[in-house]
C-alpha cells in the first residue's frame, strides 16, 4: 500500500492511498480460501467446491468486502502511524468512473483512493493559576426565608365561604369555558378550579375581573394572553371565558405553627424552614454556579485563541441556526423584529458557533490532561432524568433508541464531562467571592459584550413549557431561557 500526502495546509489534511492490484488480490484469494471449507454449492461435496469456481460466483462480491475492510483498516492506520486526531471521521473519495470500479473488482486495476480530514490542533495548556474570575455569592436572610415559608404555608390556609362580593384576598371556586373568536381553545375549559384574587397565578386582568362577583353569578372575563406566552397559537390572542362562580370564600388567620408545617408533610415549622433555606440556597447557589461559569469560560476564550477545524464549526453552526430560525418561526417574527438583519445575525452565531468548538476543545484537553472520567452509573442517571420528561408511554421506546444509538448516548455524557471539568478548573483558578444583593446575582449580564452572542441565542432559543395546556390554560406559564452550550 503506498501512502502519500497530496494536501497540508493549516489544519486540512490530504492523503492519496493506492493499493496495488496484486495486493487486492492476494487478500481476495485469502477470503476465498477461508471461505472455501464453509460453501456449500449445488453439484460439490461440501467444502470441496474449488476456489477458482468460488472466485467466479463470488469475486465481485468478496473483492467489495475486501474495499470496504480496506478503507476501514486503513484509514484508523494512516492516522494513527501519522499521530494526528481527525476533528470528523474522514471523507473518502473513490472512483465514480463504472468500468474502473469493475477493474477494481475484477482484480485488474490498482485501488486507489483519497482521504481528507481536518486535524485536531495541537493545545498547549497554560498555567490556570493566572486565570482570576469574581464569583457573586448571594446569602439567604432570615426574612427571605420567612417569606417563602409564609407562602408556602398559605396553600394550606384556611378559608370560610362567605355571602356577599368577592375581594381581593379572597378564594373564589369558578367553572370556565374559554373561546378564540367565539371557538373553544384547547386547555381553555375547567371545573371547580380555585382562584385566590391577588395571587397572580392567572394571565394578568383574569382574577381582577372577578373582583365584585358572587356565588352563582355568571359573568365573562376578557384577557389577552402575553406575546412571550409559551403556547405559541394562544400568545397577543384576545380570549374571552364564560365564568360561573360557584362560590366566594374569606381567607381565615393563618398561623405559623407546627400543624401547619405537618400539613405540609414536615416534622415540625422548624425542619420547614431548613428545608425552604436549603431550597432558596440551591437556587441561587445554581445561579452563583452559571455565572462564575460564564466567567471562566470567557477568560478562556480569551486564553486560547486558535485555528478551529472548519467543519466542526460548520455543524455547530447550523445546530444554532436552525434552532433560532425555528423558533422565529414559531414566533411568527422576522430578524428585523430582532433589531437586526439575516446577513448580521448569520455572522454572529457563525462567531459563536467558532467560540463553542474552542473551548470544547479546550475543555476537552483539560478534562483529558487531568483524568476526568464519567461513570456508566453518571450517565444512566442523566438518561433517566432526560426520558422522565417524557410521557410515560415514550418512555421505553426512548431508553431503547440511546440504547442502540451510542452517539446518542454521548450526548448525555458529554454535559456531565463538562460540568465535572468546569469543577476541575473551578478548583485551580484564582476565585475571589464577592457578596451581592439578590437583585445583583439575578440581574443578567445584557451589557457584557463578551457574551453578547449567547445572549441572543439564549433569547432566540427560547425553551417551551411542558405539561398539559387544560392544566395551565388562563394560568401563566414560565419561559425558560435555554442553557448556554459550551458557552
């Protein structure tokens, strides 16, 4: 076999394989020998038909397995004797010309053929104690705590039904019917649903109309739901709800006691606000968490700036453009709603597509040079909280599909490398916690130019809302941003 490279230029590779004839069929002449003993043909005791009237019924198609065991083993070979790591499974070019394939399979012609590749580059890791980042801290008060407690215990406050008009405050009991243009809507209808006025756990204006009302009134109520609501047929429409009241009912004092707290399935107030503290702190200590990430991750962006391979890039570009596209779509919007053009946009995800593809290489590096591993159990559990997300009926035919699909499955556990190589590095930089308000720790980071393009496609890619809409119809419903991948 006679390598050569045709092609060396930044990270593209080109290496031209030819195999002469001779040597085709030589191995041509090994499969059928090892054949022989295991044919059994029409007319010959079995194993004695000849090789020269096997070669004649199966050449062609011993010679094409012969190719392709070329074309596998070679290609893991050259690369390997070469000591380069292909970004992507290499392109193989052949022949298209018919009668050279048949020369080629007949034996009569040299098999040549062509690899191309884009290599990984070579990362030189750099001293990480130099890398400085700040890390907002947020500490939970005693009252924020109390706060939610309250909230919390008043689920299950007490409330007396009453004569007389609904106030604010009050529990109304209503059954509604809710219609688009006099029709009906999916998920616009319940019975017996309870409505605390003031809540704000309805689309804004539905609980103040019925301010006034009383039991066995019926009355409409008019709301439009929000242009951001996530079920994307019902957002800026005008919905009208036929409304029954069925009942009006006082809230009673609610005291914070050990019953409460039991009702609430908890040994006493006490472990009920370990608990809620527990709770709040995971909540923001997540938030904490994402941002000094985001941090670290733009100083390394800044760090490691280097030639990327082109179709990485390429791939990772068009998973974010045809996730902001669609979701445009679904919104019914245009660029030009977005404050910008097709030309600009297509530029700055093209950037941070080229920013993800480095710093997962750099991570990868840094994952790889300190021996981070993701355990089998790791990932069975990640893949068992990605399927509960789906209807239980999916369920099975899911854990089966990544079963059978291992590059599936690496999708799950390539998150869990990252955020275990994210804790690696968390340990090694130069980390200075700064204690800030809550507002400060939510507040997004609009202004960081750094990140400007994830922000956009954190905004374009908005995440849809599960669960049923009957259960959620005139209710809000929460518009997660999407995670920031590899960025």
């Amino acid at each position: 076999m006679q390598v050569s490279e045709t092609l060396n230029s930044g990270l593209k590779r080109e290496i031209k394989v030819i195999v002469p004839a001779k040597d085709m069929e030589a191995r041509l002449v090994k499969r059928l020998n090892e054949a022989q003993p295991k044919i059994r043909l029409n007319g010959f005791r079995p194993g004695m038909v000849p090789v020269q009237h096997l070669r004649k019924v199966y050449g062609k198609s011993f010679m094409a397995e012969v190719v392709n065991e070329i074309l596998n083993d070679s290609s893991k070979s050259i690369l390997e004797e070469r000591g380069e790591r292909p970004a992507m499974r290499p392109d193989i070019t052949m022949t298209e010309d018919e009668k050279e394939a048949e020369k080629i399979l007949a034996g009569d012609a040299d098999f040549e053929f062509s690899l191309s590749y884009e290599v990984i580059p070579s990362i030189e890791l750099k001293d990480f104690s130099e890398i400085k980042i700040t890390r907002q801290v947020y500490d939970v008060s005693d009252e924020e705590v109390e706060e939610q407690v309250r909230r919390i215990a008043d689920s299950v406050r007490p409330y007396e039904s009453k004569k007389g008009k609904a106030e604010k405050g009050d529990k109304v009991t209503i059954d509604y019917v809710g219609k688009i243009d006099g029709e009906p809507f999916e998920g616009g209808t319940a019975e017996n649903s309870d409505v605390v006025i003031g809540n704000n756990q309805f689309i804004a204006g539905f609980e103040d109309q019925l301010i006034g009302t009383k039991a066995g009134d019926e009355t409409t109520v008019t709301i439009t739901f929000p242009e951001e609501y996530a079920v994307q047929h019902l957002a800026g429409r005008e919905a009208v709800f036929d409304v029954k009241v069925k009942d009006v009912a006082k809230p009673g004092k609610l005291e914070l006691n050990d019953e409460v707290a039991k009702a609430l399935g908890m040994e006493s107030l006490e472990k009920l606000r370990e608990a809620v503290r527990a709770q709040l702190e995971n909540q923001f200590g997540s938030v904490t968490r994402q941002k000094a990430k985001r941090k670290l991750l733009d100083a390394l962006d800044e760090a490691y700036k280097f030639e990327a391979p082109e179709k990485l890039i390429e791939a990772e570009f068009q998973n974010i453009w045809s996730q902001v596209t669609r979701d445009l779509e679904e919104a019914g919007q245009t660029f030009e709603d977005e404050g910008t053009t097709e030309e600009a946009a297509r530029e700055e995800y093209r950037q941070l597509a080229d920013r993800r593809v480095r710093l997962g290489l750099v991570l990868a590096e840094i994952g790889e040079k300190a021996n981070v591993q993701v355990s089998d159990d790791e990932v069975q559990r990640a893949l068992f909280e990605s399927i509960r997300r789906y209807p239980q009926s999916q369920q099975r035919e899911i854990y089966e599909y990544y079963r059978s699909h291992p590059e599936a499955l690496a999708n799950i556990r390539a998150p869990i490398f990252e955020e275990k190589v994210i804790d690696h590095l968390l340990s090694e930089v130069t980390v200075t916690d700064q204690k800030v308000t809550r507002d400060e720790l939510m507040a997004d980071d609009e202004e960081d130019t750094k990140v400007k393009p994830e922000k956009k496609a954190r905004k374009a890619s908005k995440a849809k809302s599960s669960g049923s809409e009957a259960k959620t119809a005139p209710k809000k419903k929460a518009v997660a941003k999407s995670k920031e991948a590899g960025a």
